[in-house]
C-alpha cells in the first residue's frame, strides 16, 4: 500500500506576524496555496486580509515568520521582490494611466520593455494578452480613459499577465462591476487557474465563492483559520467561520405589507440617459428596489430624485405635493435624502469626524445665528449614531479611520437629521464585510418600520431580492419590469437585467 503523497504547494506562509504598535494585525498566520488553485480569503473589514495580500505584494515587511515560493525562501520587502517571485495583485482601485494608451499601461513596469519592440511585435504579444482576458476587440492604441469600468478592470489582469505572475491576487475585482460584467471577470479567473496560475481571491461577495473557488481561508481578528475545501461548505457555514457565531439570517423579516397610500408618486420620469420615461409608486414604509447594470438607467433615476440630474423632467409628488427635480437644497428640505453609491469621493468626509460627518447635512438645525450649538449638536449626532450602532467613544475619530462597514453607516446615518421621508441609497452594502452587511439591512428594515420609505438602486441581485418589498428591473435606459418580490425568484431577476428572454420561474 502506498502512502498518499502530500499535495504540491506553490506558496507555503508559516508563522506570519505583523503588528502596529498595540495593534496586532497577524498573528502567526499560516497560508498555503497549490498550482492551479483557487483559493477564496474572507473575513470581516479588519479581520487581516489587507495585510497579508500587502505582505505578498512587498509593500508590508512582516514583523516574524517564512515566506516560501516554489520550494524556495523569499525574502519579500519590496514590490520587486514580489515581482521576481513573479506575484501581483489585482487591485481594487485601478493603477492603469487613464491618460495612456492600452499597449502603454500594459508595457509598464517590464524589463523588456524597449525600443526593440516594433509595432508587429507589439501586437503579437500583447494582443495576445487582451485576447486571453477578452479584450481582443480593444485597440491597443486605445486611451484608457476611452474604456468602460469592466474593460479597465480587466485591463488590469492583462497587465498583471504580461509581467508573468504565477501568483494572482485579485482584490474585490468586482466590487463596482454588473452581474454581467462579474461574470467575465470570473471566467477570466477560471481561465487562468486552468493554466495552472495560482489564484488567490479576496471578496465579499460568498455567491463568488462558490462559483469558482476550489478552497476557503477565512480570518478572523488577525488569524487564519484552516483552509477549507468549498464543497464541504454552506453560506451559514462560512458567516459562521468569519464572525464566530452564528447568523440566523442575512436579511431581516419584511413584516406584514400594508395597503398604504404612495408616498412618492412619479409619472414619465425623463433625464438624458434613460432610453423612455419612467413611472411607478413608492408607498410608505415600502424598500423598492432597483436591479439593473452599470448604464441601465436605476441609478438615472435615484439621481434625477434627488436632485443632481440636469436636465432631468416628468411629474412627481410628494406626499400629493409637486417635488422639483432641479435643485438638490429644495430636495433636502422635501426631506429627500440620498446616499452615493462612491462613499469615499462623495459619501463620507474622510478627513473629518464621525460627529462632524453626521451632522454635515443638517447643521443648521442645532445652530443659532450662524453658531453651533455643541450641547444639541452633540445630543443629535448620538441620536444618529445609536441607529446604526456607530460606537459613540468613534464620534471624535475621523471617518476614514473606520472600516468599510462603519464608514456605510455614517454615510447613511449622516441623513437621519433631516427625518427622510424618502431615502434613495446606491449600492447600500459596496464593500461591506457580510456582518456589517446583515446589520445595515436590519437598520434600514427597521427605518422603514417606523415609517420611512426607500428607493434601493444596487447591482447585487441577491441583495435586492433578500431586502426589497418591490423590485423593478432595468436595462438600456428603461424599466422593462416591476413586481412584488415574492413575485420574483434571484435567477429569473439576474436574467431580466441581463435582458436573456429566456427567463426560468
């Protein structure tokens, strides 16, 4: 009988240490990843994955432990290091030059890279690379600033392609891409693991998970847990690794529909995007939502009502009042609130305080004479802050000290003060761990409880489909249709946005 031969590993990590002053962000971390792999790193915001994938990409020197590429020690320190390793990473924010051309941003960084490379030769090898991450129809001479977000993204596999790494790390790859265009990626993904690359994939996103990944490394306060195969694994299984406890639930009860009247009303919706206008009804305590890809038209229409759509006409009342769609300051003192869906460019003050974010919307209302009053200011923001459990001794710290999920909450929580009768919220959970997830969902049930209505535009079917009463589907410029959610399943939804006809119940 003869002894099973341990598997073959391309990277072995063993006692991983890294600290930052009192803060231990790894903890004797072991990883291992195989040939041809796909393994999926979660955990919550926080949790140690960031550090690790900067370890292995040389911009962190860990403090203790060994590193071991392909049988050989690696001394990592520094992104050449990482690149004679031959390991890159996919970012999450895109590196390409906007403002050089494809073959440019694919060029860079390569030590071949000369004047010996011809304009015959460039086009063999390099559209060689667009066709192996389908982008064979691109122009290598293309600006970049001239692609769409999902072909900068996988501009960006190419690049890491052309440097030849055998180690890819793809961080939150699809974060702001469309069901549509999250499948590409993960064929590319699937494609490069067949070559035998080993893929490491950070996301929060567990349906990814079990689509292409082979194994699970979850961690977890700053240290990992076995590896696990993904067949032998549930969602509630894996929530239960990240968080350590159980989650009955994702998404919390919806209740008992009412009857109420409309609280928004809109008729023949027009801006210079949407290919027809658009018409539907928002009743009180209501969570529509809006399912559609990147230029569908969902997010058109949340920002025509909020305000910040020129040009942008039709009929729409507020609780039987006429709202005007040109000016976002008479919105607000409709009571209209409106949370972007790029929480770091217009969400959040990063620089500021959490106390200061929250009341950023409405400090005229704890002020006198132009002058805060710090006694109501304060009492309002902790008022603000207890909805979406934001730990009141944060409310000095500034926001973008926070992790992802709590910097959300402020992002949302910001309105508060203004009591919305209607809240309009783009991609309500974009790169939120799944237990800040679950609690956002619950604070926005139980807003809508005491009487707020909602307008949720998101990308992620699943969460619509969990968390909306109404769903209305969206695709080039119109809303091709509009239903109860018990009246949809996750699939026939996924494939009315991808406008595939032939829609299964």
């Amino acid at each position: 009988m003869t002894t099973p031969t341990a598997p073959v590993q391309r990277l072995v990590m063993r006692g991983i240490q890294k600290r930052y002053g009192v803060v231990h962000a790894l903890r004797d971390v072991d990883f291992e990843l195989r040939p041809g792999e796909v393994m999926a790193l979660l955990g919550e915001n926080g949790a140690g994955k960031s550090t690790l994938v900067k370890i292995l990409a040389g911009l962190v020197t860990p403090d203790h432990g060994k590193i071991v590429v392909d049988g050989d020690p690696v001394p990592l320190g520094s992104t050449r290091r990482a690149q004679q390793a031959r390991i890159a990473v996919v970012q999450q924010e895109f590196s390409a030059v906007p403002s050089l051309t494809v073959a440019e941003n694919l060029l860079l960084g390569r030590a071949d890279a000369g004047l010996w490379w011809t304009r015959r030769r460039m086009a063999a090898r390099l559209g060689g690379l667009l066709a192996q991450v389908g982008l064979d129809h691109v122009d290598l001479a293309t600006p970049v600033e001239e692609l769409s977000v999902p072909e900068v993204q996988l501009l960006e596999i190419a690049r890491v392609l052309a440097r030849d790494a055998q180690i890819v790390i793809f961080d939150e790859p699809t974060t702001a891409l469309s069901d549509f265009e999250i499948e590409r990626v993960l064929k590319v993904v699937r494609k490069l693991a067949e070559q035998g690359r080993s893929i490491i994939y950070v996301t929060h996103r567990l349906p990814e998970v079990f689509e292409i990944a082979d194994r699970v490394t979850v961690f977890r306060n700053g240290e990992s847990l076995p590896a696990a195969r993904v067949e032998d694994l549930s969602v509630s299984d894996i929530i239960a690794m990240m968080l350590g406890r159980e989650v009955t639930t994702m998404f919390p009860d919806r209740g008992v529909a009412g009857q109420a009247c409309p609280v928004l009303s809109v008729t023949g919706l027009v801006t210079t995007r949407l290919a027809e206008p658009v018409s539907f009804e928002l009743r009180q305590g209501e969570i529509l939502g809006f399912a559609g890809q990147l230029g569908s038209g969902a997010s058109d229409v949340l920002q025509a009502l909020a305000g910040i759509s020129p040009g942008a006409a039709g009929q729409v009342e507020l609780n039987g009042e006429p709202l005007s769609l040109a000016d976002r300051r008479a919105g607000i003192a409709k009571r209209i609130a409106y949370c972007s869906p790029d929480r770091k460019r217009n969400g959040i003050f990063a620089d500021l305080s959490v106390e200061d974010n929250l009341s950023s919307p409405w400090l005229r209302a704890v002020s006198t004479a132009g002058v805060v009053s710090r006694r109501r200011l304060g009492l309002a923001t902790r008022e603000a802050a207890g909805v979406f459990a934001i730990d009141e001794r944060r409310l000095r710290m500034p926001v973008g000290a926070l992790s992802g999920g709590n910097q959300q909450k402020v992002a949302l929580g910001k309105w508060l003060g203004i009591e919305p009768a209607v809240l309009l919220v783009e991609e309500p959970t974009r790169g939120v761990d799944v237990g800040a997830r679950a609690e956002i969902y619950t604070y926005l049930r139980r807003l809508c409880r005491q009487g707020m209505s909602m307008i949720v535009s998101s990308s992620d079917t699943a969460e619509l489909h969990g968390l909306c009463d109404t769903i209305a589907a969206f695709y080039r410029g119109r809303m091709t249709e509009i239903r109860p959610h018990d009246a949809w399943t996750e699939r026939s939804l996924v494939q009315k946005v991808m406008h595939r006809e032939e829609v299964a119940s």
